[in-house]
C-alpha cells in the first residue's frame, strides 16, 4: 500500500481580477447607509429573521396556502430526533437568477437541514456546510449518529444543503420538468443550476442563518468540492475553512472537459482490467449478454420503465461499479443472476427481471436526471462541451465496442462517468430532455466558475483528501489544479477510492480537520 502524505505549496500573491471584485462585492452586506450601486445586486434585503416561523403541519412544514412569491423569505421547522441527533429543517426563498434583480427575478426554495448532537440544540458552536457530490444530487438524510456526520457533529453545528434543483428544494425531478412548453425553456431554466449559483445560494443562507453572518467551514465531496473552490473563487469571505475530498476540479481553461474524458478514457480501461482480474468468470457472462442484446431485436430488450438495455447501456454499468470501494462486489453479484433459469426444456433464454429491475435501479435518471443533463456543463467556462465524451470515445473505440470485443473474444469493457448523447434515446426518464440536453451541451456562453487569480492569493485554510486511484476525478488533473490553490494541504491516498467520506467517513474527515487545525504534520 502506497504510503499516504500532505503537501503544501506556496503560491505568490497575485492581483484580485475585477470580475472577481465585483462577484464578492455581492456577498458583503450592505450597512443601512450604503447607497444602492447600479449593476450590483442586494442579496441582503431586509436582513429579517424567520427563524421562529412554522406551521402546524409538522416539523419543518410550510403552509401550503403561500403562494412561493408570498413566502417569507426563511421558514424554520421544529427539532426532531433520530438515534442522537437532533435535527430541524429550513427553507429558504431565493432568486432563480442572481444576476436580476431580487425583486423581479422568479423564486425558487433552497433547503437545508440543520444536525447537531443531542443535547447541544442551544449551545453555541461554529457551522459546517456540507456541499454534496453530484451534480443533481441532495445531500444525506441522516437515520443515526454515525459516519463524518457524527464526527462533525461533536464540534459543529452542521448543515446539509439540497443544492438548488435536488432533494426539497424546488427540484428538477423527471416529472416536473415536463411542465416546460421547449427544449428552449428548460435550457434556459437549468443554466441556473450549476455551482456558481449554488454558491451564491450558500452565501445567502450564509448571512440570515449563522449569528453575526459569521464565515463557516464547509465540506465538500466530488462534486461538492468543485464547488467548494468555486467559493473559494468567488466568496471567500464566507468561508472560515475548506475541506475537500475527492473533488478538486481542473481548472484553467475554457472548457476542461475534454481532457477529464481523455484521462478519464485511460482509468477506466485499468478500472476494467483489475475487475475481470478479481472475477475472471464475469468474462464470459458479459460476452453472452452483450451477443444476446445485439442479437435481439431492435437491438437490444425492453426495461420495465419503457426504455431499451442494448450493449451500450450494459457497459454503463461501470459508472457505479468500477469507481467505490464495493463496486466490484455489487456488479459481479449482480451479474451472477442475469439470467432467467430453464425451468421448461427447450424454453428460450431470457434476461432476467431481476438483473432488468436491477440495472434501472443502479443508475439515478430516473430519482436525478440533472445528472445528466448537467453533467457536462460543470467543466465549461465560456465554452461548450460539445458532447465531450461522446467525441472523445471514438479515440477509444476500439476498445470500448462491446459487439467488436465480442467476435474477437476480448473483455467487454464498462465505461465510467460519462454522459452519451444515446442515452436521451434509450433511457426512459431522459427521453423527453434530449433536445434540451443537445442545446446545453453546444451552450457556448457559460459563465466563469473560477478565478485563477483569486485561487493564486488564497488567504482560506485549505485541507483535501486526494485518492490517487479514483476513477472519477483524476489524479494528474489533480496535481495540475493543486498548485494553484495556495496554501491548500493535501492527503494523498490509495487506502480509499472515490468513495472515503462514506466508507471511512470519520477517519477521513478527522484526518483533514487535523491537518487543517495544526494537530497533524503537513510534511
């Protein structure tokens, strides 16, 4: 087992741009004398407290007789309990689009949950923002003390937010979405949706949730941690602490996506050798069904929801089972019961519906098409993606074609995290945003989502876990943004894959606040 370390690297002090300038000039409450500045936007009206608010309908309810635009613009539920936790709910209403004006924009609710340990509701204590991995996904619902959470909880006052659009906060679901007339409205909806609002969603909670709008120490996992130097970027004022796993993005260029699927191309064929290296029996099986699903017809067999399995989705499988630490064990028993047994001689052979319900429940298109849709604009600043994945699988192609792979009797090879345009044809819940998904993904116009220069004068502590076998954020793009990022500490690992916060939860997250508070060496 490679042997685990921190790295610091010293950054010279670089001049703050004026984008940068004018993106936190929105996060500083103005004082009751401070005149209005045209172009800036008062994130801040009527700094009030609904902290109190609730309705009768239970913990955390909200009447159902405000309308969204007459709400307060902060609801506060009551605590309840699970196992040694206390818990209560918060909702907040903010603008869909920060750049209008507040008063005009339209009103979406953001949704955060507040956790500390029993006994600890009124005391004092220092706020953590968990930034969840994703994109398109809400954050944890606890049901005990246990993993990072219980660790946190011991010195923090912790928040788990449902980034806009997932969870309770006003989310993007397969069905709501479908209440939009165009593709050309739902583009323009869901280019609200990525991390710089989401950050500016962070710091309007910020301000109307923690005493005094102190700065608090967020976390962020995978795509969290993007965020999290988004912030760094664009708010670090808000912020006391940094702490990232698995999730430092590439930064640097118009459109980094290309180069996190070309890296991304390359783990994956050694994620595929090491799994048939441990189930070499999974050769074969693969091999039959993807010779069956060519062989059926249309090319493939129906999924219970409506849609298609055909090779190509098979070899999606990966996207989960080749990237966390139980992956591997989770796709070869799932494998093991592929197909339907014969109970009558000289009946066909069948897919089960085991394996069909079984492969639908192990992706989320269904619960987070934002996944999807989203996906691939999370690496685009000022630049489209122009379906990067798609575009740079044909580099790979003749690896990566099951059919091929199949007459030649070589491994079937499962891809990884990567969006296909095929899939807005052959999955059911996407289906209906494929053309909306087409104009997100030719989307030249993204705004920035990190500012170089702000990251080069870094002032925030800084701490991340770095997994140097993780299959979804690799390890050389990494090290390329790392550097620029002063100040920033960094455990470097192979003990954990991408999966370390659930797997080890309080190991890792003690190790980072360690590094971060003194308590460990940085050498």
């Amino acid at each position: 087992m490679m042997a685990t370390h921190a790295l610091v690297t010293p950054i010279p002090r670089i001049a703050i741009s004026k984008l940068t300038a004018f993106v936190l000039s929105l996060s500083t409450p103005p004082s009751k004398s401070s005149p209005s500045v045209p172009g800036v936007i008062n994130l801040y009206p009527r700094r009030i407290s609904f902290r109190g608010i609730t309705s009768m309908a239970g913990a955390g309810s909200v009447s159902m007789d405000l309308t969204l635009e007459s709400r307060p613009e902060h609801v506060t539920g009551n605590w309840f309990s699970v196992p040694e936790l206390r818990l209560r709910n918060h909702r907040f209403l903010v603008p869909l689009d920060y750049s209008l004006n507040s008063e005009t924009s339209p009103k979406i609710t953001v949704f955060a949950r507040e956790v500390v340990a029993v006994g600890k509701e009124e005391q004092a204590m220092p706020y953590l923002l968990y930034l969840q991995g994703g994109p398109g996904f809400e954050s944890p619902r606890p049901s005990e003390a246990s993993g990072w959470i219980q660790r946190a909880c011991e010195e923090f006052r912790v928040i788990l937010l449902d980034q806009r659009g997932t969870g309770l906060s006003t989310p993007l679901t397969s069905s709501s979405m479908l209440q939009f007339k165009s593709a050309n409205d739902l583009a323009d909806y869901l280019v609200h949706f990525r991390a710089d609002n989401i950050v500016k969603d962070a710091e309007f909670i910020r301000v109307r949730l923690v005493p005094n709008a102190d700065p608090w120490t967020i976390l962020g996992q995978s795509f969290g941690g993007f965020c999290a130097v988004t912030y760094l970027s664009f708010a670090p004022e808000g912020l006391k602490q940094v702490l990232i796993t698995g999730g430092i993005p590439p930064i640097g260029k118009a459109c980094t996506a290309d180069d996190v699927y070309e890296a991304g191309f390359e783990q994956v064929i050694r994620q595929n050798e090491k799994y048939y290296k441990r189930f070499p029996e999974d050769t074969e099986i693969v091999r039959e069904v993807v010779d069956y699903l060519a062989e059926s017809a249309g090319g493939g067999v129906p999924l219970p929801s409506g849609g298609i399995l055909t090779p190509k989705g098979l070899q999606t499988l990966g996207l989960s089972g080749l990237g966390s630490s139980t992956g591997f064990e989770r796709l070869h028993y799932m494998l093991e019961r592929v197909w339907d047994p014969i109970l009558v001689p000289g009946s066909p052979k069948r897919i089960s519906q085991f394996f069909l319900n079984s492969f639908e429940n192990w992706h989320s298109f269904e619960t987070n098409p934002l996944y999807a849709l989203l996906h691939e604009s999370i690496y685009c600043e000022g630049a489209s993606s122009k379906w990067s994945a798609h575009r740079l699988g044909g580099k790979f192609e003749c690896k990566f074609d099951a059919v091929k792979a199949v007459k030649e009797g070589q491994n079937v090879l499962f891809t990884g995290e990567m969006v296909f345009p095929w899939m807005f044809d052959e999955i059911h819940a996407l289906k209906p945003f494929k053309a909306a998904a087409d104009i997100l993904a030719k989307k030249e116009d993204w705004p920035p989502l990190y500012d170089v220069a702000t990251l080069n004068t870094n002032k925030v502590p800084v701490a991340a876990a770095v997994y140097y076998e993780d299959m979804y954020v690799n390890f050389k793009l990494v090290m390329e943004t790392a550097p620029q990022i002063s100040g920033i500490r960094l455990w470097v690992t192979n003990e954990f894959m991408h999966s370390g916060l659930r797997d080890a939860g309080r190991q890792v997250l003690d190790h980072l606040l360690g590094m971060i508070n003194g308590k460990r060496l940085l050498f």
